[in-house]
C-alpha cells in the first residue's frame, strides 16, 4: 500500500524509473523484416576501428542488423511532454525511447517535474524524442522522420500527431512537407509541463540504429524527395565540391585545417560553415555536391540531401564514429575515412595533410 502511494507521488511529479517492453504486444503489426547488411574488407577494417575506440561496447564489425519496422497500437497510455517517452502502467515503454541505454542516459523522465494530466480521446502517435532531438538534425533526420514514414503509408483513419510547439523552423517545416498529401493527419502540440493519456496511442518502431544514419532504401528515398521537393532545390552546374569546417565549434575542430585548405581549394573545394546557411540552403547546397569532405559532425547529416556524392571523412583515433559511413553505405555513396591523431579533451585533433592530398589526386 505504501509502495503504490510512493509510485503515485512520483509518478503526479513526472518521475518514473521503471520500464517496460511492448516488443511483443499482440496488436504488433510488422511491415518490413529485418535485414542484415554485408561489408567488404576495408569497410571491416573501418568498423573494426570504430569499434576499438569504443572498446568494442558497439561493433558493427561483427555484423549489422537492420531492424524490422512495425507499428503498435496501445490503450490508455500517458505521453509526457517533456521528453516525449510513453508511459504503461506507471512504466516507461522502453520502444518509445529508442532502447534501454538511452533511457538510462536521459535524464527527461528521472528529473521531477510538474506535469498537468489531461485526457485525450482519439487516435495519436508521436515521433518526440527529447532532448536527443530538441536542436539536433542528426536525431530529427534519423530518429524522428523516418518513424512517420509507416504510419502515413499504413493510417487513412483520423489520427493526431503529437509534436512540441517550440520546435525549431527547419523541424516545422520539414514535417509539413512530409504531411502535404495527408488529410487525415492533424498535428496537436503538447507542452513541456504536460503529460496527456491518449484512449488509442500508435507507436512507430524507430528505424535506425545506434551511431547509424543507415536507413532503408524506401524510408530514405521517400524522406529526401519530400523535403527536396517542400524546398523546391533546384540542379545547377557545374557540381559543387565542399569542406565543411568547424573552425567555430566548440569540439572535434581540426587543429592543423590552415595546412589543409590551400590542398582543398586547389582542387575546387570551398569551405562552408553549414550553421551560417538556412536549412534550405543546405538542402540546395548538397543537393549540387558531388564531393564532401568534413570531420565528423551534424553537418554530414545534410548527405542525405546530396542526389549523389564521394565523401571523406575525419575522425579522432580515440572516437572514430560510424554514423554517416552507414548513411551512404544505404545511399549508395563512395565514403572513405582519414582517423587523424587522438582527441583531446574536447575531441579535437589533428589530421595527415598527405592523406588528404593522396585522397585529392584519386578524386
């Protein structure tokens, strides 16, 4: 009895340290299997790296599964607003926060918070994955988006997306442009400082992995021509070859870019710093490039926005991430890797000037 009040008390604060997994619900609809993705030696050898400067806690070396994608309809389940988890039974359901290391690592629905019930009737579903992806067009692009892409191809019935009002401009929009051709689709937005109990709750899986921006050939196509066409870009010519810098960054700067850039700009190069441009600008920009080269960052997201290109990039020996190897693994793109020295305290490093060029001459 004391225990339940406990419960009930923290959970009227917003707190909830328990989980729970709706993996095997009965009304879990699958709509494309699993797959496993092959690798040729030297893209092993780069996992292999990848995986030691993680000490091997992620080794995609061993193999990759792509997961199944399916949507799960539930019952009187409370969605808070504060980081968009879903709640069962005093439980939070482990699906709806990507996977249990992420629910340990957010601290969103451990922190006490005044979180004002109401109850909505109705069908909802809800892609919020808070604070991964508050500001973030990593998270929006691949943990998000991609999760709608099954619910609008399967729901004609009525249905309410629940979304965040304070949303940045590029989530704004770019959710419109995937939504044009949905009438039956209605967006609703839930506060910070709420928490709604939905009568029907439609939870899409997520579709990617972790540290992956792989996507599925039909997800991927169908995300990038959507948002290609809501920014209207256009092909110009000749194809543009970019080196996006993150001089201003506070973490993984290349400490010797000054020796690199009078290499790139020999070879048409321009540097770019993707955080000056609007989003449709980026969009535009990689759209007409056909080569990038950039350390790692959120500015490689944008390569799903490229029609098609060679990518080179840089990682720290001590953190080599395998993010957007894996985005154009799935779309097809030519990557390779140059891992520079280790990072220091703020991931940044240095990177062999000769690498680069030996790069530079096969392009």
């Amino acid at each position: 009895m004391i225990k339940k009040l406990l419960f009930k008390l923290l959970h009227s604060a917003g707190y909830y340290f328990r989980y729970t997994s709706v993996l095997h619900h009965p009304s879990k609809q699958v709509l494309a299997p699993a797959q496993v993705l092959s690798f040729n030696e030297e893209e092993r050898c780069f996992l292999e790296k990848s995986a030691a400067s993680f000490n091997y806690s992620l080794d995609y070396s061993l193999g990759y599964r792509q997961k199944e994608q399916y949507l799960i309809k539930l019952y009187h389940t409370v969605i808070l607003g504060n980081s968009g988890a879903v709640v069962q039974h005093g439980k939070v359901v482990v699906e709806s926060v990507f996977d249990v290391s992420r629910l340990a690592k957010s601290p969103a629905f451990k922190t006490p918070a005044l979180l004002i019930p109401t109850y909505k009737k109705g069908l909802y579903t809800s892609v919020l994955h808070l604070p991964w992806a508050g500001n973030n067009n990593y998270h929006w692009f691949f943990d998000c988006l991609p999760r709608l892409y099954n619910v609008l191809q399967t729901i004609a019935e009525p249905i309410k997306i629940i979304m965040r009002r304070d949303l940045p401009k590029y989530q704004h929009e770019t959710l419109q442009f995937l939504l044009q051709l949905h009438p039956n689709v209605q967006v609703v937005y839930i506060g910070k400082h709420e928490k709604w109990e939905t009568e029907q709750f439609l939870l899409p899986s997520f579709v990617s992995n972790a540290q992956s921006g792989y996507l599925p050939q039909p997800v991927s196509n169908w995300l990038r021509s959507k948002i290609w066409e809501g920014y209207k870009v256009e092909k110009t010519s000749p194809k543009k070859r970019i080196y996006i810098s993150r001089a201003k960054a506070k973490t993984r700067r290349v400490l010797n870019e000054e020796q690199l850039l009078p290499w790139l700009a020999s070879y048409g190069f321009e540097s770019i710093r993707a955080e000056e441009l609007s989003y449709q600008q980026q969009v535009q920009l990689f759209y007409n490039t056909e080569a990038v080269i950039a350390p790692h960052g959120a500015g490689l997201t944008n390569l799903l926005f490229a029609e098609h290109c060679r990518v080179l990039e840089f990682h720290p020996a001590n953190l080599v991430k395998t993010h957007y190897f894996l985005l154009s693994k799935g779309l097809g793109f030519n990557y390779s890797a140059i891992v520079g020295s280790m990072g220091d305290v703020s991931e940044n490093y240095s990177i062999d000037v000769q690498l680069v060029e030996e790069w530079l001459r096969r392009l």
